[in-house]
C-alpha cells in the first residue's frame, strides 16, 4: 500500500484521510497547536478498529538541546528566544495536545529533564527514563516517557554506540583510524513496556546518531548497525517480546547507507559506489559490517513509509532534510501501524522559520498510532 504524505495528498484509493476521525478530535477541549494546525492523521488501513483499548500512539521528537543553539545556526533569532525556557511552554502544548502514550524525545538536557520536564510529565500521567550522551560538551541525551494507564515499564537498559563499533570492528588489521568509529557519545536507550489492555511487551529504542558531517556516512552505518545488535541482543534475553520499535533522529537521509541497513538489512551497490567515490571512506571497514550482516536478520519497516519518506523532518535556515524516523519489526502480525501524522511543506515550515514561536524545535514531531492484535 503506497502512501505519500506531502501537502495532505494520498495517491493510493485504500489510503485515506481521516476526515472521519481527523487528529485534533483525539484531543477534545483542547486548543489546536499552531503547528499541528495543518498536520492531518492519515490511516494507512482500512480495517482496524483505531479506537481500540489495543491502540497506542507513539511519538518521536527531537526537541533542540540549548547546548546545540548557537546564534550562528540561528542567526534569524535573538539568542534570548533560543533557550528552552523560551520553548518550554510551545513544547508542552504540543505533547499536551498530541496525547501519545509513548513519548521519545532526543537532545534533552539533563538540568532540563530533571528539574522541569519531567515533574511537567507527571503531572500528565507519565513516567520517563532518561540517559545522557556520554561527553560533557553533549549536554543532552535521550528522554523516552510512557503514560502509566497504558504502560508497565519492565526493564530498560542503556548501550554506547561506540563500545559496540568497538565489538564489531574487533577483526580489524589498522587501528589507527578505530577511533573515527569508537570514540563517539551516542548512546541507545532500550525500555521493555508491557502493554497494560493487551498484557503483551514491546521493545522500544529511542536514539540519536552522531551528526558531526553529512560525509560520515560509514560511522552512522555502523551505528545504525549498533542498534540492531542492540536490540537483538536484549530480545534474547526477552524471548517473549514479539514486537520491537526504533526511532529517534538518525540524522540520516532516505538516500543514506545506514537507512539501507535498517530497511533492507543490506547495502545496495550503488550506495557502496557513492561512499567510495563521493565520500573517500575506506571500504574495509564496510566490508567486515557486511561479514555481521550475515547473522542479525532483522529488517524494519518505516511507519511512515510505504513509498516514499517525508520531505522535511528537519529545517533550520538552508538545511532542510528527512533526518528523523519511527521503525519497527514484528513476528508475525502482532504489530500493525494504523495511521500516521503527516508533514507540512517547506513553504509552510519557512513561514515561521523554525525555532519560533509556531515550531518550537528546528525538527517536527514523528507520530504513529500502532495496534498490538491479539
């Protein structure tokens, strides 16, 4: 089933917009956020029952860490208008008013967590786990928050991108450059939720892969590779979670090696052409990734995606990319996405050039609204 979610257009007949159960009524009594104003819910099936006790909503978002607002990225805003205390109150209403029941956030700081956000949540009904990048210059991390009426948080545990580059590359004749692979802060954070209505677990993984620059393409495959190992070793030890969940902000395109990994569980030729030639990265290393490949099996679905990605996760001055995304894999059928949350143009986006006071954050929230069938 094919689903393009640009300017609110569908162009499959089995793929419509909810106009029946459009997203702002899943929020009565509450006002509409300017920037989900023109934000549409679009069902992607037919024949599931959305208002099912075995529905959940999940949400991934990039919230802008103060550590990362330079005046220079920004230079279309006062300084002043940049901190979080500024958009801590636009932020708030957007979570309040998009009501998901599983909230991963990335580049939170951990002064903000601790002393506003999460007392904020709680107030709302959620619990939250959160873990920091691992070098002091990243004050941020990854926050993920789970509405208590619907979720029992059975476990969670943090893994280091870097120490498992480190495991991976282990074979490896040259280390000189290791520690282009090693030497990162990114971290994965795995909570094991058990699903009150439905009694089933579900493994999510909330993280955020090094940005850094657009041409270490190599060190986000690896990382994206990190994941997955993540996650396959903690199912292993949870062998009756059926269902798994990645998001966050991979800061990788569409067009990327990493997203090839996570989507297909392989890389295509011509993506291993453009990293030699474009991006002058040593193909070793890639060749010993594709030696593991052989033995994960674990390929994801976009929830988004059944076509094409969006345009625009992410804008801020002249870069304007898809940078963000919600995975996910299941055994069987016991996960299906029943609808998504659209994205707006870059004309709408540039209208209140973001950070602002419409767009609290340089990213947009990713929203998916799942069922866990019996």
């Amino acid at each position: 089933m094919k689903i393009f979610l640009f300017r609110n257009k569908v162009t499959n007949i089995s793929t419509k917009l909810c106009t029946d159960y459009p997203w702002v009524k899943m929020n009565v009594g509450i006002k509409v956020q300017p920037s989900f104003a023109n934000r549409q819910e679009v069902f992607v099936s037919d024949s599931v029952d959305v208002t099912s006790d075995h529905a959940f909503c999940l949400m991934s978002y990039n919230v802008l860490a103060d550590c990362h607002t330079h005046p220079s990225t920004y230079p279309y805003r006062n300084p002043d208008q940049l901190h979080i205390n500024s958009r801590h109150k636009g932020l708030m209403e957007e979570l309040r008013y998009s009501n998901c029941d599983v909230i991963c956030l990335q580049e939170v700081g951990p002064g903000y967590y601790k002393d506003t956000l999460e007392p904020e949540m709680k107030k709302l009904g959620y619990e939250g786990i959160f873990v920091k990048r691992t070098f002091d210059k990243n004050d941020e991390g990854c926050a993920t928050f789970y509405k208590t009426c619907k979720f029992v948080l059975q476990d969670n545990m943090t893994y280091l991108l870097g120490d498992i580059a480190a495991k991976i590359l282990s074979e490896r004749s040259e280390k000189d450059n290791l520690p282009r692979y090693t030497n990162r802060c990114d971290v994965a954070l795995v909570c094991l939720l058990k699903h009150v209505h439905s009694d089933r677990t579900i493994i999510i993984c909330n993280t955020h892969l090094v940005w850094e620059s657009a041409l270490i393409w190599d060190v986000r495959l690896i990382q994206a590779l990190g994941c997955i190992k993540a996650l396959k070793e903690y199912q292993k030890s949870h062998p009756g979670s059926k269902a798994m969940i990645l998001c966050g902000d991979f800061n990788t395109e569409p067009t990327e090696a990493a997203y090839d990994l996570v989507v297909r569980g392989e890389i295509g030729e011509d993506t291993k052409e453009k990293m030699r030639k474009e991006y002058d990265i040593k193909m070793e290393d890639i060749e010993i990734l594709l030696k593991t490949l052989q033995d994960e099996h674990l390929v994801f679905r976009s929830a988004y995606k059944d076509g094409t990605e969006p345009r625009i996760t992410n804008l801020d001055g002249e870069f304007c990319v898809c940078l963000d995304y919600i995975f996910y894999k299941t055994e069987g059928q016991c996960l299906q996405v029943t609808s998504v949350v659209d994205f707006l143009s870059e004309e709408e986006m540039r209208r209140n050039l973001p950070p602002s006071e419409v767009f609290p954050s340089d990213h947009l929230p990713l929203i998916a609204k799942f069922l866990i069938k019996k």
